[in-house]
C-alpha cells in the first residue's frame, strides 16, 4: 500500500443560521445566579461561557461523507450521554450528497472531505443560508492501493495514474508500463457525490475540459475505496 498524496480537507461544515433556532430555545431561562446573562441572536438569552447540556431539547441531524461519518458518529454518541434530551442522527450520503440537503435546510451539520464550492455556495445562498461556519475537524491520507498479487507496480507517478484514470485511458497494465503484463485492470473507485473522488480529480488533474484538463473516466463501481487489481 503506498501512500501518494495528502488530503487537506476533512471538513465539518455548519450553518450558524440553522443551527441557532435550536440552541435559543435550549438555553434561554437558565436560572445559575452566577452566570452572566448575554443577548442571542433573535433577542434570546444564553449563558455566557457555560452550557447547561441537561436542558437542551431538540434533534440535530448531520449527513454527508463517508469519511467524516465515523467522527460525527462518536461526537454524537458522546454528546448523547450529556444532552440526553437532544437526538443526534448522523447519516451519511456523501459529501456532495450532503451540502444538497444542507442547501434545502434538510440538515444542520454537512460533513465534508472537501470546502465547498461556489456553486453550492450560491444554490444556500438562494435558500437564505449565508452564515456558513466551516471547521477542520482532521487531515487523512488518500491513498491507492493494488491487489496483493500485483507484483509490479509497487512505484506509480501522478503520470501514470493520470493516463490509468482519465476517461478512454490505459486499459492494461501494459499501456502504463510496457515492461508490466497485458493484463486488464479493473477499477474501483467512490462515486461521483464522494468528496474523495473530488479531491482525487483534483489531484492528479483530471477535472475535464472546463479546466483544460481530460475528463476522469466513467464511475465503475461507486461508493468502493480507490484500488486497481
């Protein structure tokens, strides 16, 4: 298994407008005498610097990557156990998946393996979604791998992996390295709503003909991890 590149972004994005109405209705009347009373968007009253998390009520629903799924998983778990009047449900339709229903206000937490574009950007803005807080909640590693009876290619260039992805590219082993057997490579690849496959285009150019680059080639087998056999 060798590790080729760095994945900058692990993302979880919220919306602060989104997720206000809840937290207003959680936290206004607190009665500790020795906090100090602050005014909330909306007119609401909160309690500086503390949380009171045995009074918070409501659901709080997250979706989006694969990736980042296992996170918000254990945050929700562990939120759960001190606000257990609040349902966290964490679902997880893949990164671009999750900015659409974070867009319709179907969602208060988008998890992400990629930043949000401009487009995505504009379709919340549309929706009255402006306020967006983004938070890096980790950095992996986005590696390629290849069966453990590929013998030969142990060493592959952004190059290579290029001419091995891009669309009506290498279809054998041999068309990236004449010295490898004429063998047919299969794919498997996430689809098409993965911010890991984003990143991937990205990364080894192969964004299409808007960015002067070739296109990557169709989606074989969605929702798998990267590896050639």
């Amino acid at each position: 298994m060798t590790n080729w590149t760095r994945r900058p972004w692990l993302l979880g994005l919220i919306a602060a407008v989104a997720v206000v109405p809840m937290v207003a209705v959680a936290c206004g009347g607190g009665d500790d005498d020795d906090a100090t009373a602050t005014e909330a968007p909306g007119g609401t009253t909160s309690t500086a610097g503390k949380v009171n998390y045995g009074k918070l009520s409501g659901e709080v629903k997250i979706d989006g990557s694969s990736t980042v799924f296992p996170i918000s998983q254990a945050v929700a778990e562990e939120f759960s156990k001190v606000a257990k009047n609040v349902r966290a449900n964490v679902a997880l339709s893949g990164t671009g998946g999750g900015f659409e229903k974070f867009c319709r206000k179907e969602i208060q937490v988008s998890d992400a393996s990629r930043p949000m574009n401009q487009t995505e950007k504009d379709k919340c803005a549309a929706a009255g979604i402006t306020d967006i807080v983004e938070v890096q909640v980790a950095i992996d590693a986005l590696t390629v791998v290849v069966n453990p009876q590929n013998t030969w290619a142990t060493c592959m260039t952004p190059a290579e992996l290029q001419k091995l992805f891009q669309k009506d590219g290498a279809s054998k082993w041999s068309d990236i390295n004449p010295a490898w057997p004429a063998e047919n490579v299969k794919f498997y690849f996430p689809g098409a709503d993965s911010g890991t496959f984003d990143y991937f285009k990205e990364a080894i150019k192969l964004r299409g003909e808007a960015s002067k680059e070739p296109p990557h080639r169709p989606t074989a087998r969605p929702r798998k991890t990267t590896t050639c056999s």
